[in-house]
C-alpha cells in the first residue's frame, strides 16, 4: 500500500502555464486567505486541478499543504487513513492512534473522529494550513461528508478546506455562505476568458489570430480540456472541430479517437488503452500490464505531449491520466478488444499492493474465485491493521448469490466478528465456510474454519456440541494456525471443565506454537486469557505469553500492545502489586483514549477496573465502573456467554463490596439455567446467591450450597471464584458456630497464598469479609500463623486503602508530571524542534512509538501543542 498511499496524497504537478491567469490567481489567493472553506464546482476539464496546483505553489513560504486525490473506492475509513497520511508529514501530534480512526469510524462515531481531527490541527506547529480534496464527486459514502461538516464546524481559524468536485457536495453550506465563510468558484469562474483563449493561441500556434481565436472561445467557451484538444492535436482542429462537439460526451470521444490517439504511433495507442485500467502509472506497472518492455520510454514520450496527464512527485516517473482521456481509452480499449480486458484487469490486480484494489480489480474482470481467495488471504493482515470494517465493505460488493455461498467470505465474514465478540455470528459463518470447503476439496480449509467454528460454538455456551467439532478438526494433519486454535480451545474447555492445571498445559503449547505467527493470530488468542489466571501454573505462562505477543505486536500494532499491558494488569492485581497497577492502570487507560475507546478493550479494561477498586476498598469508584459495565454489557449482541461473564464478575465486585441492592437488582439476570453446561459461569452465579443468603441470615441455605461449591471450586476455579467460596464458607461455618469446619475451609487458601505470594486473589474477594474473619473468634480451631496470616491481609488491604505506597514513586515522576525517561528524551528533542521522524531515528524508535510518546506527554502536561511542550521543557531545563 506504501505506493498506492502516496499516489493519492501527493500534489499533481502540471507543465508551467503558457499564460498567467492573473484574475482567476488573484482570486484563488484571497479565498485561501479568508475563507474556511473554497469550493471548486465545474464538470469535468475545467482545470480545477491544474488551477488548484498551480496556485498552491504560488503560497507564501511557511504555509502547510496537505492533498488528497479521492476516487471512487474511498469509504470513510480510507478516506481517514489517507487524510491522516497526507497530514503526517506536518509532524501533527496526534492525541489518538492514527489506526483508531477506523474503530471511529466503525463504530459510527463521526462527530470524535473529526474533533480529533480538529484537536490535531490546533496543535500542529504550523502557522497556516491548507487542506486539499480533490475530485471529491467520486465519494459516494455519506458519512465521508459528514465527517467534513463537523470538522468544518470547528476548523481553527488559521486553516482552510478546499474542495474540487463535478457536483456541489452535501455540506451544510448555506451556513458558510450566510457567515460568508465560502468562497465558490463555478465553471464560470474557471473557464478561460476571450482575452485569455486570445494569449492561448498565441502562444501555442506561434502567431496572433484574432478570428480563429474567437471560433475557439465560441466553440469551447473557455473549457480548458476543449482548448487543449483543439491546440495541442493539430494545427487544424482549432477551426474544424463542430460546434458543441466538445461538450457532448460521445462525440467529444469520436474527436479524441481522430484527432489524438489517431496522430499518435500504434504502440503507443495500444499502450495507451491497456494502461488505461491503471489508476496510477509507473514503468513497473505498465510493462506488468502492456507487456511492452519499452514502458519507461513510452511513458516519457506520454509526458512530453502532454497527453492529457498530471506528474505525481515521485522519485520514479509516476503519471496520473485525465479522467475524460482514462474514461475514453477504456471505453476504446473494451469496445475494440473486450476479451482482453478481464485478463489485463487480473494482469493489474497481480501488481496492486493495495488489498482493497487488488481485490476490486479482480471483481471488476470478473474473476470472482481469484476475488474470494484474494480477500480471505488477506483478512487476517487487514484485521491486523484493525480493518475489519473495510474487509466487510469489499464482501459487499460480490454478487448476492457468491456471498452467500462462498466459503471464503464466510470465513472472512467470521474473523471480522471475533474481535467483537460477535461469537453468534462467527458459529454461522465458519459452520457455511466448513460446508463449503468440504465440498470444494479444500480438507486445510475446513479444518481451519471448524477449528474457528468450535471456538465461537464453545463461547456461546454448547460446550459438547464445540468439543465434538473440535474433536472433528483433529482427525487430519493440522497447520500452525489450525493447531494452535485448537491448543485455545483445550484452554478453554479444560477452563471449564478441568483438570485444574489444563489451561496452563494448553497456554504453554499455545505459546510455543505461536512463535513467528502473525500479530492477528497473537490478537485473536489474546482475549481474556487472565481470568483463568488463578489456575496452577499460570503466572509463568501469561508472561510468556505476554512476551511473545509484544514481540509480535513490534511498534505499530497498538492493540496488541494494549491487550498485552491489559493481561499483564491482571499479573499484577492477582499478586497484590497494587502500586504497580495503579500506575499501569494510568498507562492502560492512555491506550485505551489513543485508540479510541475500542469496545472490546474498554469493557476488559473496565472489568479490570473494577476488581482493582475492589481490591482498593473504594465503594463509590465501584458504583460508577458498575454503570459504564452494564452499558457496555446491554450493547454486546450476539456475543454468546460473554456478556453473562462480564456480569457475573460486576457482581461478584457488588458482593465483595456488600453493595447488596445492586445485587438484588442484577439477579434476575443471573439465571442458573442460562449457564447450563458452562460450570465457570453457573458456580459464580451460585456463589452469588450463597452470598445473599449469608448476607440476609438464611445461614443453612447459604452453607448448603458453598459447601457443595468447595468441593470443586479449584477444578474450575476462575478469577477470585474459589477465593470467595471459601472465605464465605469460613464465615458461614463461623456463623453456624463450627470454627474447625471454617479453618478446614479456609486454610487450603491460606497456604496457596503462603506458598505462591499472590496475596491480590484475597484481597479481591473483599476488605470487609476479610476484616470479619481476621477478628472472629477461632477458638483455637486456626493456628497463631493462619490467624497472623488472615490479619496481615487485612493490614495490606488498610494500607492499600490509606493510600500507603510499597516504594516512594522516583523523584523525577515527581518533578516531571509523571513523565518516563524515555519521555523527557522525547521532548528535550521536541525542544530542540526535531520531527517526529528524526527523534525516531535519533533514538532508534519507530516513528508510531514516537506519536505515542508525543500524544502521552502532551495529555500528562495537559498541554495542546508540540510548542507548548517545548516551551514546558525550556523552562525547566533551559536549552
């Protein structure tokens, strides 16, 4: 995509002018100067381009240009990615990843992603800035244009929207107008003038002709693409063209056919029309597409008669055609040899490197098989890069009965839902790429897509049912991907089912299996993997895990990264780390605000969230995370079980924190019968209404059902589950009056925690419980260090609460805001006006890891721009 990116973000560079427009220039100039908004409205050959081009070189010295060239594949998010991209060479800093603008977008959240947008040019050092869109008739998602309107409402003051397009746009511009914010330049405005077309034949014929000049103006009435047809193709065209000719669209084409492909060599003509299927032209390409090994030389011999061409700024001969002459020599190039096209269209999608066009170029020929496989070979790198929304978009555009039998949009279908838990709609989709792969002959298929099947079946609850699928995809050989999806789901399954120490077994395998795999399958093992953390052994390998996945994650794959520092916030709950976690909370929730709130990572973050401030004794900060889970858990759809577990753990939170009317309020969700199968979620549930129970002083009820609970609470143990049971067994048995029965329970928990360290997995179930146990009566029943144990919980949870802290943090977080070692490199060198790429180079980073230590810096000094941070910087530290 590297090329295809700089294609469309680069200025067109046009021949210097024959006359100088002085008027129109003049014009143009005071509209960038005042205006918010400049619009060029005029079919197409009215120079709106050339116009643009020629008067952006013209601007003063210091002035930012951004330029973006849309056409008709641009969605809203490759209109954002490409926006961002024509942006970057500012050294804007960013306050959200530039990838989260897709999770925006996805999510339709429009109104963010523009005032991020708007928040970024604030910051931008320059003083002024002009932002280009050129040919924007060729959009035809809405949403791109309501994108523009908020970021119109709120553009800085010292920067200005320019629009080209055929069609006014649909913009609120009456606003504009009535502010006279706007200034418009129509097909009036734009044509060539009698005097100019006078000066233009001049300069092309050599010699002043008043009356062949005013035949020309009458018959084009100044339309630039008319006046270049007539000048530039013969000598004689000037005076023998018809009148209307030019704008009427089929004999305009007939003209073209006569008066410049006819003048021009045969292979230049046929190279023409096959290289016409290129949105962009380079040697490469054109002799990939032509198969004329001479395409350098025919394509310097294109620009030297100016063939109706513009020159991207690249360091190879890049030209971009005319859309008028690129429509006309595709419509030759089909009318004269039609059974070529569909081979030369396959011929330009083997050399796209762009997913999204190689893919369009192949259903544009087409080749629907060449289409499918195209697109399900590249979902995962496009999910990789958090364009799931644009993978289904191109499903979109397959012909209705090829989408719903195709077995490859169906398991592409599938992976765009597993990042949102959209497990319902995975099990479909992966059952009809299963079917459809068996009966293609495609056994590596199939397998691979039942592997994904069994998953999503196990998440939505039919645990048998997703282990005899999964039992299926064993009975052939398995590749690396297929394996390692059915390691996840003896993960999970044994998470469900036992033994106690199978999820570390499989985690482990799993861990092995993914070295070298791509950042998806890393992304798409990730995903809750902590709450199975209480499991023997499986400390160790969530840190290998965690190694692993930011090695895979590099420096560009943020969500990877934030899912790693995520799990590791979980390492440090489970074992009591709470300094540690409150400032990688701070570093978690800084992710989760750089990309956009994902909905995936803020509930995970918000469950982790919640235990935190249970282990923190804070009531009230548990009460608010408590409303933003449950609306986040009201909006999971076809999500399977997951939002139930979600639910489950807020509870468990409420219990911990004797919040008892949310209890009550939750439980009529809690039905045990919903869990059936799934002993993780129904031994929770159960616990809940022990709890109550004990809660309310139905103390045989609530002894019944712990002690049946304590008997396999291990086996199946989840986050703080076998804690709880058996800490309000203790206290039920204390309550009954039997303290021997209440340490038999107690003490299994005491020694793993002895043993282990991880005091956090007590200190979640709740500082009251633990106080009440830590004062009771024992009666000899406990040992002086079991009792010496339960009151040490009790001191570090006191601590904790007061605010005591293990270590004091290092004096220069102090002095600094807050800001890492690392951090203050990064702004010395923003001090000293470096370029986010420079400083990247200068301390061997990536320039995305650079954005993000800038967007850091900026939010802990609650600052808005790169000079505000130097100037920050400077007064601390001089120069």
């Amino acid at each position: 995509m590297p090329f295809l990116r700089s294609a469309k973000i680069r200025m067109p560079r046009f021949r210097s002018g024959l006359i100088a427009r002085t008027a129109l220039e003049e014009q143009f100039g005071e509209a960038l100067a005042s205006a918010r908004l400049v619009l060029l409205v005029a079919p197409a050959g009215y120079g709106k381009t050339a116009a643009l081009s020629r008067q952006l070189e013209r601007l003063p010295a210091g002035r930012a240009v951004a330029w973006l060239t849309a056409d008709e594949e641009d969605d809203l998010q490759r209109f954002l990615s490409y926006l961002i991209e024509a942006l970057e060479p500012l050294d804007p800093p960013w306050r959200l990843a530039p990838e989260a603008f897709q999770e925006l977008a996805g999510q339709g959240r429009v109104r963010e992603a523009a005032a991020a947008v708007v928040v970024t040019l604030e910051a931008t050092a320059a003083s002024e800035g002009v932002i280009v869109l050129d040919d924007m008739h060729a959009i035809a998602d809405a949403r791109v244009f309501e994108f523009l309107d908020h970021v119109l409402e709120r553009l800085p003051q010292n920067w200005t929207l320019v629009m080209a397009t055929r069609v006014e746009p649909p913009l609120a511009l009456g606003r504009w107008r009535a502010r006279r914010e706007l200034a418009e330049f129509d097909e009036t405005a734009l044509a060539f003038s009698r005097h100019e077309v006078q000066d233009l034949w001049r300069h092309a014929i050599g010699q002043d002709d008043p009356d062949q000049a005013q035949r020309l103006f009458e018959r084009t009435q100044g339309w630039a693409a008319g006046l270049c047809l007539s000048l530039e193709a013969s000598r004689r065209s000037a005076a023998q063209v018809p009148t209307g000719v030019l704008h009427d669209r089929r004999h305009l084409f007939d003209y073209l056919a006569t008066e410049v492909l006819g003048d021009l060599p045969a292979e230049l003509q046929v190279f023409l029309m096959r290289c016409s299927l290129l949105s962009e032209l380079t040697a490469a390409r054109c002799a990939q597409i032509s198969g004329n090994p001479r395409a350098a030389e025919l394509l310097e011999d294109i620009e030297r008669r100016r063939l109706f061409t513009s020159v991207l700024d690249s360091d190879d001969l890049t030209l971009r055609l005319h859309d008028l002459f690129r429509d006309f020599l595709e419509e030759r190039l089909r009318r004269l040899c039609p059974d070529e096209v569909p081979a030369l269209l396959r011929l330009a999608a083997q050399g796209e490197a762009d997913p999204w066009r190689r893919t369009l170029l192949y259903l544009r020929a087409g080749a629907w098989d060449e289409a499918q496989q195209n697109l399900a070979s590249a979902t995962p790198d496009m999910l990789g890069l958090d364009n799931g929304a644009q993978v289904m978009r191109l499903i979109e555009q397959f012909p209705a009965a090829i989408q719903a039998n195709s077995p490859f949009l169906a398991y592409a279908r599938g992976l765009c839902g597993w990042p949102n838990y959209a497990y319902g709609a995975v099990r479909s989709d992966m059952a009809q790429a299963v079917a459809g792969f068996d009966a293609a002959g495609r056994p590596d298929d199939a397998r691979r897509a039942r592997a994904m099947q069994a998953l999503a079946t196990l998440f939505c609850g039919q645990m048998e049912e997703a282990f005899r699928l999964s039992q299926a995809v064993r009975t052939g050989p398995l590749d690396q991907e297929t394996e390692t999806l059915g390691e996840l789901f003896d993960f999970w399954y044994t998470g469900h089912h036992g033994p106690e120490e199978g999820p570390a077994r499989h985690l482990a395998r799993m861990v092995d299996l993914l070295q070298g795999a791509s950042a998806e399958l890393w992304s798409r093992c990730i995903p809750r993997l902590g709450i199975l953390i209480s499991r023997p052994g499986m400390t160790v390998q969530i840190r290998r895990f965690l190694e692993g996945a930011r090695t895979a994650a590099g420096a560009a794959n943020w969500y990877l990264q934030a899912n790693a520092n995520l799990m590791e916030g979980w390492l440090l709950l489970w074992q009591g780390r709470i300094t540690e976690l409150t400032a990688a909370l701070q570093r978690i929730e800084e992710d989760a605000d750089w990309l956009g709130q994902s909905h995936a990572l803020s509930i995970r973050l918000l469950a982790l969230k919640v235990m935190y401030q249970v282990t923190c004794d804070d009531t009230q900060a548990v009460r608010a995370t408590h409303d933003a889970i449950v609306a986040h858990t009201s909006s999971m759809k076809q999500s399977g079980y997951v939002p139930l577990a979600f639910l489950v753990m807020l509870v468990m939170a409420c219990c911990a924190i004797e919040d008892w009317q949310a209890v009550r309020m939750h439980l009529p969700a809690l039905r045990v019968e919903e869990a059936l199968g799934n002993p993780s979620l129904q031994m929770p549930i159960r616990t809940i209404h022990a709890q109550l129970a004990l809660h309310e002083g139905r103390i045989d009820e609530a002894l019944a059902t712990l002690r049946e609970l304590v008997e396999t609470s291990a086996l199946v143990d989840s986050t703080y589950l076998d804690a709880t049971v058996r800490t309000r067994l203790a206290l039920a048995e204390l309550a009954r009056g039997s303290p021997e029965a209440a340490w038999q329970a107690l003490s299994p928990l005491v020694e793993r925690v002895r043993a282990s360290g991880n005091v956090g997995q007590v200190l979640g179930t709740g500082v009251q419980s633990l106080t009440e146990l830590s004062l009771a009566s024992w009666r000899g029943a406990a040992p002086e260090e079991g009792r010496a144990a339960l009151r040490q919980w009790v001191e570090i949870a006191r601590r904790i609460k007061a605010g005591v802290r293990e270590a004091p943090p290092h004096a220069a977080a102090v002095q600094d805001a807050g800001l890492s070692a690392r951090e203050l490199e990064v702004l010395a060198l923003v001090a000293k006006s470096k370029s986010n790429k420079l400083i990247a180079r200068t301390l061997d980073l990536s320039p995305h890891t650079v954005k993000r230590h800038v967007a850091r810096i900026l939010e802990r000094l609650d600052l808005a721009s790169r000079m505000q941070a130097a100037a920050w910087y400077r007064a601390r530290f001089g120069d």
